[in-house]
C-alpha cells in the first residue's frame, strides 16, 4: 500500500509553539477570533465543521486567512465527506479527533496534510508505520506531560500538537516535554490568558 506522509507541518507548524482552534462561532465570531490570533502571533488557525454553519466560517476564515498569508485547517475532519467539504472551502490541512487511515488517505489525495489524533501507542505506531511524523495528541490535559516524555522512546520520530484541555496555565509544561505546538481554544477568549500565551509565542 502506498506511503504517505505529512511532513507539510514541518514547514507549517515550524517555530509556532501555539495553534488556535475556533469551534462553533459562526462567519462574522470566527473572523474576528482568527484576526486577534493573528495579531497576537498566533499564524495557525483550525476551525472545526461539524455543521454547514462551520463550513461557511471555515471557508470566510480560509480566504482571509490567504489574504494575509496564514494557515486555516479544518478540524474535527472524521469522515470522507468531512475530507470534501475541507477542500472545498479552501483548508490548507485536516484536524482529527481519532486515527481513521481512511479519512488520512483521503486527506492526503486530496492535497491536505492530515494531523490524525492518538492517545495511545497502538495509535501512535500505526500512524508512524504508514509514514505520518505529526500527530495530535488527544486529549493532552488527560494523557498529561508525561504521556510525551513516554512516547519519545519508542517512537522519537512523532512530533506531538498537543490538543485537548490546553491554555496559558498548562502550555509551557507540555512544549518543555517536548510537545511541538499546544492547541489553544476558549484561552483566547480570555483576555487574562493573553499576556502569558504571547509570552509562549516569543520563547
């Protein structure tokens, strides 16, 4: 069977410990977030579609996200149609919860580097086998720093977007594990957080 690969986010998570993650916000909400993570540093940005509403945000954030040279996924991508409809409204990569080597084939012929999650080293050994090197570790805050520490024996080519319970408060012990990139959602909604997730972002 085929190999495949993401090595795309080596490029396009390089030097950015932080990625932003809007859920449900509709057009004109997941505009506005996108820009102030953008104007806080934070070039990566995943909108989740699990609603046609999502769709549309997702494809308002992606044209203006190429307006200005940044990077918007698709997330909780978990079927076929999922894969579809992220290509469509113009996503750069696909975000899942889970690891389904079907929707990460799909994802991969279809041009979009696939982060698939895992929490487990079943998961993690069969997405390295098929040639993936970034995962999503899901859910970060419950699998804790040490999970990383644990999975870079067996497996020191996977490199980790920690995802899942992440804000100012626990992101900086998960990048000293070793995580690549924290995940960030409803922190940066939270104006109190915002000094401490810039202060992630000029490490």
């Amino acid at each position: 069977m085929t190999t495949i690969d993401n090595a795309a986010f080596d490029t396009l998570l390089a030097g950015r410990p932080l990625m932003a993650i809007f859920r449900g916000f509709g057009v004109d909400r997941s505009l506005a977030l996108a820009r102030q993570a953008w104007e806080l540093g934070i070039d990566v940005v995943e909108l989740p579609i699990q609603s046609d509403a999502d769709v549309e945000a997702l494809a308002a954030v992606a044209e203006a996200g190429r307006a200005e040279g940044r990077i918007v996924g698709a997330g909780t991508v978990v079927s076929l149609q999922h894969v579809e409809q992220a290509a469509a409204a113009g996503a750069g990569f696909t975000v899942s919860p889970g690891f389904d080597e079907a929707v990460v084939r799909a994802s991969f012929d279809a041009g979009l580097p696939p982060l698939p999650g895992v929490a487990t080293a079943t998961e993690v050994q069969r997405a390295t086998s098929l040639g993936l090197t970034w995962l999503k570790a899901f859910p970060a805050s419950l699998l804790g720093p040490g999970w990383f520490g644990a999975m870079a024996g067996p497996f020191p080519e996977a490199r980790f977007v920690a995802t899942g319970g992440m804000d100012a408060s626990n992101a900086g012990e998960f990048l000293a594990r070793g995580v690549r990139t924290v995940a960030v959602g409803s922190a940066l909604e939270d104006p109190a957080q915002l000094p401490a997730l810039a202060a992630l972002l000029a490490r």
